[in-house]
C-alpha cells in the first residue's frame, strides 16, 4: 500500500476560450491558469498481478486507524472476488511505520482477517 497526491484540474477547452473581437483589434491578455485547481490524497493497494484497490480520501478526512482498518476490510472482499483460487497462503503486508499501522487496533484486526 501507498498513498500518493493527486492533482487535478478543469482545463478551459477552445470552444470555451474563444472571444468575438473586430479584425485588427489586440488579443485579450490572459491571465496564466494554475494546473491544480486541488488535489486529492489517493490510497492504493496492489499485489504482484496488479492494483487491488483505490481508494480517495474525502477533504478533511485523516489517515488513522479507522479509516485503515475500513480499507482492509474493503481489501478482504476485493481479495474474495478478484483472486479467488489463488489466495491459499497468508498474506504479507509491507507497509510504513506510520501511527495507523503499528496500532494495537491494525495488528488486532490484521490477525483476525488472516492477514
């Protein structure tokens, strides 16, 4: 699992920039557009035969052990689904050392789900 930043932005397309103007007459100054209109904090989990799951942190949300633990959840039943049949062993995890992942709370639950 990792997380990583997502920009994003509306870009004005041709039909929106285009302004009636008499011939001869200077073209409007435009002010430079910045790329990131905001950005998204985007959690993705993989395995060796592709990404499993991608999940978009809501704005003012957090990453602690709640919404940790709902994602693994969420990756049992995605793990059920897209790997059925090949899931025979324990699964291993390589993570940060990040406060949602050394709780007590992630290491109970990580047991509990066979992880």
């Amino acid at each position: 699992m990792d997380e990583t930043w997502l920009y994003y932005y509306d870009p004005e397309t041709k039909q929106l920039s285009m302004e009636w103007r008499y011939s001869g007459s200077p073209h409007p100054k435009k002010f430079r557009v910045q790329k990131s209109a905001g950005k998204v904090l985007a959690s993705i989990i993989w395995d060796q035969d592709g990404i499993l799951l991608i999940d978009y942190l809501r704005k003012g949300q957090t990453i602690n052990v709640e919404y940790y633990l709902s994602l693994l959840v969420q990756l049992k039943d995605i793990l059920k689904e897209k790997r059925r049949g090949k899931v025979t062993k324990v699964i291993l995890f390589l993570h940060e050392n990040a406060p949602a992942y050394r709780a007590l709370a992630t290491q109970k639950k990580l047991a509990y789900l066979g992880f």
